[in-house]
C-alpha cells in the first residue's frame, strides 16, 4: 500500500508538468513577443508602387523609367485658387513659379518642380512637385514643406493633390491602427463572451489566448518582413489582428464548449480536458486547415498585396490554432471548474438541458425538412439575383477615404478647373526612332488631352531625352486619372500604340496601374475561387469521409457568398454612397466568407457525424444541432464583431470587407448552417454520408431510442 501511495504521488506530479510548462513558454511568447503586435507598422509600406501586378504593362514602365536616370517620383499636384470662389489667378502665375522654383534641391525632392500652368479659365494655377518615393514617415514633412512654400503666393488658397498627398492621407488612416483596432475588437469580443458564458474568468482567458497568439503572429511576420520574405502594409496588419482575434476565439469556444459538457459528466478535470480537446481537435485543425490553406492560394495571384496576405494570414491562422489547443487547454485544466464560475457546467445532449431555442429549431428541421430547405434555398437565391449589380472596377480617388480627406478635396478642385489626368499622366516608353509616330498616334486617340515627349532635363518639348535607343513620352488624359473613362483610355491608347511596327510601346502611369490591377484581380478571381473551392472540398472528404455531403457544403456556402454579394451590392450602392469597389474585394471576400463559413459546417457536422455513428442519422442531425447551436451561434456573433471593427478605419475598402464578412457570417451561421444544411441531410438522412452512409444507417436500426421516436413520429 505504502508503495502504490508513493507511485501515485509522483503519477499525480507528472500530470501537472505538461500544463505547467506550456502555461510558462505562453506567458513567455506573451511577455516576450507582445511588443511586436505596435511594431509591425516599422516594416510596413503604404506604397501603393510596391504592390503592382508582377507581369503587368505599367509594372515594366516603371523598371524602364529607371533606365532615364530619372528617380522614380510620387507626384504631388499643388493647386492655386483665389481666395474668393471664381476669383482670376493668372496675375499670381509668376509668384507661383518663384514658389515651386524655391523647392528645387530640397531635400525628399526627386526633381526639379514643373513650372506653373493657368488653367484655361484662368481661375487656377497647378504645379507638379516630384517627391522621392522612398520617404516613408518623412512624407508628412515634405508635404507641409511644399505646402508652405506654395502657401507664399498672396491673394490665393493652396491645396495639395495627386498620388502624394493621397498617400499621405492613406498613412494618417492607419496611425495607430494598432491600438484603436485592436481595442475595439477586444472589447467587442468581451461583451459578447461575457453575455455568452455569463462567466467572469472565461471570457478573459479565451481573450488572453486569442492575444498572446497575435503577440506570436505579429513577431514571425515581423521578423519575415524585416528580411523581405513577406510585404506588409496597413490593409494586410489591420486584417491580421482580425483574423487572429476572430479566429481564436472561434476555436476557443468550440473547445471550452464541449469541456463544460464534460465537466458536468465528470469530477475529474483532467479526464474532462482530455476528452473535450480529443473530441474538438480534429475539428479545430480542419477549420484552420481550410481557413490558411485558403489563404495560401492567394499567392498564385499576379497581385503583390494579395500574395502578401495569403502568407501572413495563414501564419495567423496557424498561430490561432497553436494557442487554442496548448495554452487554452492548460489553463482549463489548473482552473478546472473555476474556469466557469459562477455558471455551472451542465451537459446539452439534446435530450435535457441545452437551449429552448435550438431544440425548437430542431424541432423545425424534424417535422418538415424540405421545406425549411425549400423556403431558406429560396431566399438564399432572391439575395444571390443582385449579385451582377455588384461592380469591381474600382473606386475613384474621391471615395479612397470614408471621410473627407485633405487630397480628395484638393483632387476636386484640381478636377474643376484642369483636365482630369493633369498631373498624373500616363507614361509611354517607345523605341526612339518611332517616337514621331508614337506620339502623332497618342494624341490621335480619344480621351487624350495632350502628348508630348521628355526632353533631358525632365520638362516637356526640346530635344527628347534618349537612353538605350529609348524614349519618353507623356500623355495628358481628358478625364480624371482614376475613372473608368481614364482606364478606357488607356485601352484605346495601348491598343493604337502597339499596332505600329517597331515601336515597342509601353504604357504606365497611375491611370494604366489602376487598370492592370483591375484586370490582373479579374483573371486571378477566375483562377483562384475554383481552386479554393477544391481544397476545402478535399478537406471536407478527409473530415467527414464522406463525398456527397462535402460537395453539399461547399454548395452552400458558395451561395452564401453569392447571396451576400448581392445584399452587399444594395447596401454599397443605396446606403454607403460607393459608386463600386477595389477590384480585389470580391476576392478577399470569397477568401474570407467562404472559409470561415465552411468553419461552423465543419463544427456541425464534425459532431453530426460523431452522434450519427452511435444513434443514427436523423438522431445524429438533431443532437447535433441543439449541442452545437448556441456555441457556433456564439462564434459566428464573434467573428461578424471582430470583422466589423475594421470599419473604424475610414477607407472604403476596409469598410466593404467589413460588410461582405460581417453579414456573410451572420447570414452563413444564422440561416444556412442552422437550418439549410441539418434540413438537407435531415431529407437526405444516412445516404448523405456516401460512401460511408452505411455505419450510420446501422446504428439508426440498432437505437432503440430512434426507433421509439420514429414510431412516435409516424
């Protein structure tokens, strides 16, 4: 006896050293990494240059220009107006070029100033400052620099515009992305698990294992952007601490879910941990498993930003899912009961306990399955009708920001009193000795306003500046640099320039960038969504080892994409304002939705499938569903919360992922998890599991239980 009492004793020790040591390399990620997570902002880029398509036209005009010896530049447009609406300037016109000629050899400058030009109803001066694009923080200084030498020309009001100053803006919108971001989706996050759990210490433990995950993801992407492997910019780190957040706190309460369950079956703790985390793992890593494969796929776009969110995203991901089944579990088991105070653990197997709700929805789902599926397939397919109106041709510079920004006013002044593309003209390489050609051609075409080619000090006319046999030629666009007209424009323009012989002609600029990064996000849309589509349904397979039922989910959601598509063109359209999106929303959005949707199918019917083995298939279905119900319910709330954060950032485009993931989550999880998919495997019953239907029929005709129920049914 003596002897069993000292083995058990060091038994006991044992068990404790495992959680221990994980809780103690956490705390130290935590205590050690955190800073990290205010620190990716030292290795990001807001250049939008650094994100152009690899293959694209525009992309070789700017490794061409290099060859000019002539620095790349960002353009800053400053514009004069009179200080009273309508007033002439053109009296001000030589005091204007002595202000753009005082910044020559400043220091950010990447040229000489242009001299001032008088609109053609003479109630505006415009001037075109170069900036170094290599700037960084030091942008903000160099534009105040500009705005208080120009800010000298009496009798006038001075406004800055062109790709400069919108970078500018753009910087200002994610200062401090860090903290306000981050604290909205915690404090979002906490209400809810505070009203879900009603519990004190749970919510903050999940939330302190969803941080000290992103404190790890920050300070592996930081250390691969350091070293060039990855680009990050403020849209990629606003969407990291998102997906990190949301991600972890999904896999959390999936897993402290099914431990209460245990909990209120047994005493011990560490019977009831080892059950929930051997019952919830599987499901977990697939639902990681989908979400990070999904985002890998995104390096076979042509797009920069999207090949540098698809690795950075998966780290997240992978992050998310470390902490949830390592440092969660060990906390679970030193608090034991604790952990849900002043809740008690009580088991939901759909027999006793467990929600009214999702027993009545059940209920719903038993009583009448085709047509719960027929009404929900109904209304899924009325939302997916708006679909087409969606439009993802990009969005104006003026709808860039969700506020009114200094560089979009600026834009409209410059736009009301000067062609559209002053400023920001499209940049034509062509072989010299075809340059008379080229240019007699562009300025043939429609929607061009002016050409002219690039003499050896950088200003327009004079002997053309020759490098390499090649030349450079500009090319004023008539209407506003980031229309459609533009993009257009620049169509005609590429298509009358490379049908001249020799000419070797290519055509960049910010009008033809925007307009390869359109086509460039349709063809990887064409090329990515089939393939993302695969690797869930292959991982769906593996899951649920089964066929038929994976090429259902992965139906299902991929009409939830198309019937949030839909509700979102409406909602952009008729309440937002937007005249249409980036081209890589519709993207992102299929990425996200579709991933994290197929996330709570995979929880549902990972315990579908596990209570479908002992009771059979209806009974599987509907145990299934009052178990998981509250807490995917829960999760899906969470995710949509966390997403939503990112419209505090004022750009549109955070602003429309936010929407398209928000409402897809909340429509996937309310509607299309709770009651499409249970109604169709309900009318399907044991054939949906085909090719592995028949265990679950067996134990449908050996349950006693079921028998009564269907007898009780008929």
């Amino acid at each position: 006896m003596p002897d069993t009492a000292r083995t058990a004793r060091p038994t006991r020790r044992a068990r404790w050293l495992v959680p221990l040591l994980l809780l103690f390399v956490w705390l130290g990620v935590g205590g050690t990494l955190g800073p990290y997570a205010g620190r990716l902002g030292e290795v990001a880029t807001n250049d939008q240059a650094a994100f152009l398509p690899r293959s694209a036209e525009s992309t070789k005009v700017i490794a061409e220009q290099k060859a000019f010896r002539q620095q790349e530049s960002l353009p800053a447009v400053v514009v004069w107006t009179g200080e009273k609406d309508g007033a002439p300037v053109a009296d001000r016109r030589a005091e204007a070029d002595r202000a753009l000629a005082s910044l020559a050899g400043s220091a950010g400058l990447a040229g000489r100033p242009s001299p001032a030009l008088l609109s053609d109803d003479g109630q505006a001066l415009e001037g075109v400052v170069p900036l170094r694009t290599d700037l960084g923080k030091d942008l903000a200084g160099t534009l105040d620099r500009v705005r208080e030498a120009a800010g000298k020309v009496p009798g006038t009001t001075v406004q800055v515009a062109g790709p400069a100053a919108s970078q500018a803006d753009l910087k200002d919108a994610f200062a401090g992305i860090d903290g306000l971001l981050l604290g909205v989706a915690l404090a979002a996050v906490l209400i809810i698990l505070l009203l879900v759990y009603r519990s004190v210490l749970l919510p903050l433990v999940i939330l302190l294992s969803a941080v000290f995950a992103l404190a790890l993801a920050c300070a592996v992407v930081y250390v691969l952007a350091d070293h060039d492997v990855v680009r990050v910019d403020g849209m990629v780190q606003g969407i990291l601490s998102i997906l990190v957040i949301g991600a972890a706190t999904d896999y959390a309460l999936l897993l402290t879910a099914r431990c209460r369950e245990e909990l209120a079956r047994t005493d011990d703790r560490f019977t009831a941990v080892r059950a929930a985390l051997k019952q919830s793992w599987e499901a977990i890593a697939a639902s990681a498993a989908t979400v990070a494969l999904g985002l890998i796929t995104l390096l076979l776009s042509d797009l920069t930003n999207n090949r540098a969110l698809g690795p950075v995203g998966a780290i997240g991901i992978v992050c998310a899912v470390l902490g949830s089944l390592t440092f969660l579990p060990a906390v679970l088991l030193v608090l034991g009961r604790a952990a849900y105070w002043p809740a008690r653990p009580r088991a939901t197997d759909g027999t006793g306990g467990g929600a009214g709700v999702w027993r009545r929805v059940a209920a719903l789902v038993d009583r009448a399955p085709r047509k719960v599926w027929a009404a929900t397939l109904a209304v899924l397919l009325a939302c997916a009708a708006f679909a087409p109106a969606f439009s993802s041709r990009g969005v104006p510079m003026s709808e860039i920001f969700v506020d009114d920004a200094p560089s979009v006013s600026a834009q409209d002044t410059l736009a009301r009193h000067f062609p559209g593309g002053s400023g920001n003209p499209a940049v034509v390489i062509t072989d010299a000795d075809r340059a008379d050609r080229v240019l007699a051609a562009a300025r043939r075409t429609e929607g061009v306003a002016t050409a002219y080619t690039i003499s050896a000090s950088g200003a327009p006319g004079g002997q053309p500046l020759v490098v390499d046999g090649r030349t450079r030629i500009d090319v004023t666009l008539a209407a506003d640099a980031d229309s459609d007209a533009a993009q257009d424009t620049v169509a005609r323009l590429r298509t009358a320039l490379h049908a001249i012989p020799g000419a070797d002609a290519r055509v960049g600029g910010y009008t033809a960038q925007q307009y390869d990064t359109r086509t460039t996000a349709e063809h990887d849309r064409t090329l990515i969504v089939p393939v993302v589509l695969v690797v869930i349904l292959l991982i769906l397979m593996l899951l649920l080892r089964s066929v038929l039922l994976p090429v259902l989910l992965v139906a299902t959601v991929a009409l939830n994409f198309a019937a949030t598509l839909g509700i979102s063109a409406l909602v952009f359209e008729h309440v937002f304002g937007f005249s249409g999106t980036d081209p890589s929303v519709p993207l992102y959005g299929f990425v996200f939705l579709v991933a994290l949707g197929v996330d709570y199918n995979i929880f549902l019917m990972s315990r579908v499938r596990e209570e479908s083995l002992r009771h059979g298939a209806r009974r599987g279905v509907l145990t299934g569903l009052v178990t998981t119900g509250g807490v995917i319910t829960s999760a899906g709330v969470v995710l949509a919360a966390t997403f939503a954060a990112l419209g505090v950032i004022p750009l549109a485009f955070l602003v429309q992922i936010a929407f398209i993931v928000a409402f897809g989550v909340l429509l996937d999880t309310l509607v299309v998890r709770s009651l499409l998919v249970p109604a169709l495997v309900r009318d399907i019953g044991a054939r949906s599991w085909w090719p592995g239907g028949r265990r679950t029929a067996d134990a449908e005709q050996e349950s006693p239980a079921v028998e009564e129920e269907n007898a009780a049914a008929r």
